[in-house]
C-alpha cells in the first residue's frame, strides 16, 4: 500500500523538533512492505499547498498525521496547534480520495494522541487514532485494512464501532532499535535553526509526577537499549548526514544513572567527535562521575526538571526527590563546565505565596552566573489521565466532564496568579538568568542568529548563550523595565 505520513509541527518553543517517533513509524512500515513517503512540512512556508501537491502526487492509499504537542502548555500566551490541525484534515479528506470517491483512511499518530487517546476522533474527524508506541500497530493496522480481519487486534489502536468510540490495549516493545530519521528527513533546515539530532537511548517512566504524560506516551516500564548499539546508531548518522549536536530525548536519561554512564564511556572509548546534549535529567541520581563522563564524552548542555525549589512543592509534584537531591545536582552542575537550562513550575495543588518565594529564592541564590539558565512556568497544564487531573476533580477544581483537550491550567487557589507573575519579575531583576515561559518562543530575530550561528560552524544548542546575553547591563535594564506578556490571564 502507498502510505504518506505528515508531520507539520511548525512549533519554535525552543528549537525545531525532528519527527523522530514519526521516522520509526515509517522505519517499520516501510520493513512490512509498503511505500512509504515521510512528508516534513515542519518549515513549508504554504503548509495547506505543499500538503495538497503531495497528496495529489503521490496518491496514498493511507494517511497518517503525527501530532506531537496539544499545545505550547503556557497559560499566559496561550497556542494550540488544533485549529490548523483541523485545517489540514479538510485538505486530506479533500484530495485524499480512493478511485471510488471516498476518501482514504485517516490515522492519528504521536505524543499527543497518546494523551488525547478516542478524544481525537471526534477532535479532528479522523478515521483512527494510535496510542503507544506506533512500530507494532500502525503495520498491524494497515494487515487488517489490507485483509478485514477485526480491528479489535490491532494494539493500541482508537476506532469507532457502530458510532461508539473503542479502545483497544496498548502494546509495549520489549526492545527498539535505530529510528532510521536519515533517509526521511533534510536535516539542512532543522541545523539552521539550531536544531539538534535526537536519539533515544530509553522508553518509559516509572516516575509518579502528578503533571507528567510521559507514562501515557511511553508506558510505566523501563526499556533500554544496549549503550553499543546506541553508539553505532550516533556513528551512523555522523557518516550519512553530519549533525553537529546530538540531544538524548530520553524522559529522564539518567535513569539509571549507570546507563547513561555506560553510554558516556562508550562514545569516549571510540572517539566519537561530536557534541551532545540532553533534554531531561533527574536531580535524584546524579552521582560524582556522571556529569565528568559526559562533559568528556562532548556533552556542552544538559536541561534539568525539578519543577520546584522546595520539598513542600517537590513532595505535592510527588516527584520523588528531595531539596538535599537538588542542592547537591547543582553544586555538581556548577563544577561539570556544562551550561544547564533549569526547569520549575508556580501554581500547582498546594502554592502559597510562601513556596513559590522558596522556589524563587533558590533560582536567585543557587542558579546564578552564565552557566545556568532557569524559565518558570505559572499554572500547570491540567492533561487527561493524569494525576494532576484526578486530583483537580476531587477538589471541584474541574469536573469530570471538562474537556482537557483544549487549554486548562491549574492556578492554586492559595494565591493568586498575578502575585506569583509578580514574584517572577522581582525574581530574573535579581538574578538576569530568569525567564518566565510567557516571554516568548523563539523570534525571527533569533532565527536569524540561530543561522549566524550555524554558518560559523557553532554546535547547537543555542539556548546555552542565553545566558549571556541576558546577563548584558542593557538587556537586564530593558527587561525589568519592560516586562513583556506577563500578565494574568494573558492569552
């Protein structure tokens, strides 16, 4: 069958994301015996245009849409990528059409599938949607299109029978391999725009964060893959395209700390030239030598999670780590020589005007210099299924009816949103290297620093020379006299 995959996340949050999980998808497709066409839409200037062109082109007997984010989970400048998604759905049940007329099945993939789950049939008038992990069950899904049987056995998989909206159980790996990203992506575009190749050295989250969707994307059980084999793919991917930052997109990538270790010792053993970074690290297990072995292995930036400077908060988030846990990972941060992009969040069960000083006062006093880099967030994206979720309908917060499909936040009701945006300002006038979410994503004028930047042949990513330039007299003084997008209740 001819199947053409989309994926069209236009997001500049921070820097473009590579359809990674998309290319595993198309991997395992294309191994099942199909023509796959992979259609990256993520810098097309006429996305509606580009999009039809291709389909009137290539014909698919199939169409998958990856859709990675529900939204930018910013309260104060709210964006959601739903309108155009629906959008592009009317363009493919437009022109992707079966000889008979009829359109051609319709199949949701990706991360935010994964937490929207049957919600998205109706969401975007789609035929399917996948949740899980797609390898298995888009393939699985295509056998029972291609020879009736029942879509009961296709895993993971969200369909409607006789108008009512069924979900099948979701299947987990037991091992992954390489994503396969080369022969489907241009990586030219996403390097110019600071981009970084991701690589996935895990699956799953056993952490119980009350917020967090990653168990709902990845499931609960740790999978990792062998440190040799993830090397070999980094060496691969260096002969064909030549990145010069490879990200580890793992949940938590030292988890377990000897893993990442392992990994580490492995790309110094074969001298491996290239640079690293990592988008999640847990403060728990960062034991003496971690940070030194990656610093060697060519990390130059590592972003860090706690989501909140105090145990009381840190206990509410049930993040499993304590402040002594926190304390100790910057010091060790401090010594590694590695920039790091610190992450917290203000508002969530629990907030007073009391935490939400302590959190303040630590990013203030402990995460100061151009080393570190620290953005908050003020109210927690309330996503479906998640504890954070559950919790907000015991206390009335929410009801059970309300559509978390579209942007709810939780804003503890111990105070008030305005007085912690307040705290915010007062916090990054005493410390330059603070920046609430709500500032902005990144602008066309960084765009064309981004690409300044990668003429001269800089490794990525480039949010590590934030600091500096935050840390300049008349970029401080702008900034606490113009605070930009900060207010309550901003959309």
């Amino acid at each position: 069958m001819r199947i053409l995959l989309i994926y069209s996340n236009q997001s500049r949050e921070m820097e473009p994301a590579a359809p990674v999980g998309l290319s595993y998808v198309a991997s395992a497709t294309q191994a099942a015996g199909h023509e796959v066409r992979l259609l990256d839409l993520a810098f097309s200037a006429d996305l509606t245009r580009e999009l039809a062109a291709a389909i009137l082109a290539f014909k698919p007997e199939v169409v998958g849409l990856s859709i990675r984010n529900i939204d930018n989970v910013v309260s104060q400048r709210f964006v959601s990528p739903q309108d155009a998604l629906r959008e592009q759905v009317a363009v493919i049940r437009q022109h992707a059409r079966k000889p008979d007329g009829t359109p051609v099945p319709l199949v949701l993939g990706g991360p935010a599938i994964s937490i929207l789950a049957e919600r998205a049939l109706s969401l975007f008038g789609a035929d399917f949607a996948n949740v899980g992990e797609g390898e298995v069950a888009f393939p699985a899904l295509l056998h029972a299109l291609e020879h009736g049987t029942p879509f009961s056995e296709v895993p993971g998989l969200c369909y409607l029978e006789n108008g009512i909206a069924r979900r099948n159980r979701t299947l987990l790996l037991p091992d992954f391999h390489r994503s396969g990203m080369q022969q489907f992506v241009q990586w030219k575009n996403y390097q110019q725009s600071g981009g970084t190749w991701p690589v996935q050295s895990k699956r799953g989250c056993g952490m119980k964060c009350t917020y967090c969707a990653y168990p709902l994307v990845e499931g609960a059980k740790l999978r990792l893959r062998p440190p040799g084999e993830v090397v070999d793919e980094i060496e691969q991917v260096l002969r064909d395209v030549k990145p010069r930052t490879f990200e580890f997109v793992d949940s938590t990538f030292n988890t377990p700390a000897s893993h990442a270790i392992e990994i580490c010792e492995e790309i110094i053993r074969r001298k491996v030239k290239a640079s690293f970074t990592v988008m999640g690290l847990n403060p728990r297990d960062v034991p003496p030598e971690l940070f030194p072995t990656m610093k060697r292995a060519g990390f130059n930036s590592m972003l860090i999670s706690p989501e909140a400077g105090c145990d009381t908060m840190l206990n509410n988030f049930r993040k499993g780590f304590t402040m002594e846990h926190v304390n100790t990972c910057v010091d060790r941060a401090r010594t590694s020589g590695m920039k790091s992009f610190w992450f917290f969040m203000l508002g969530g069960p629990g907030e007073t005007l009391e935490t939400a000083d302590e959190t303040l006062r630590f990013m203030e006093t402990r995460l100061t210099g151009r080393q570190f880099l620290s953005v908050v967030f003020t109210g927690i994206r309330i996503l479906p299924d998640t504890e954070l979720a559950r919790q907000a309908i015991a206390e009335g917060y929410i009801n059970a009816e309300t559509d978390l499909s579209s942007g709810v936040f939780y804003h503890s009701p111990l105070v008030s949103e305005q007085a912690l945006i307040d705290r915010v300002t007062l916090g990054f006038s005493r410390n330059p290297c603070i920046v609430h979410a709500a500032d902005g994503a990144v602008s066309d004028r960084q765009r064309k620093l981004y690409a300044w930047l990668d003429r001269l042949g800089v490794a990525s990513p480039y949010w590590r020379f934030l600091p500096d330039f935050l840390s300049l007299p008349p970029i401080h003084y702008l900034r606490n006299k113009y605070p930009s997008g900060m207010a309550a209740g901003t959309p």
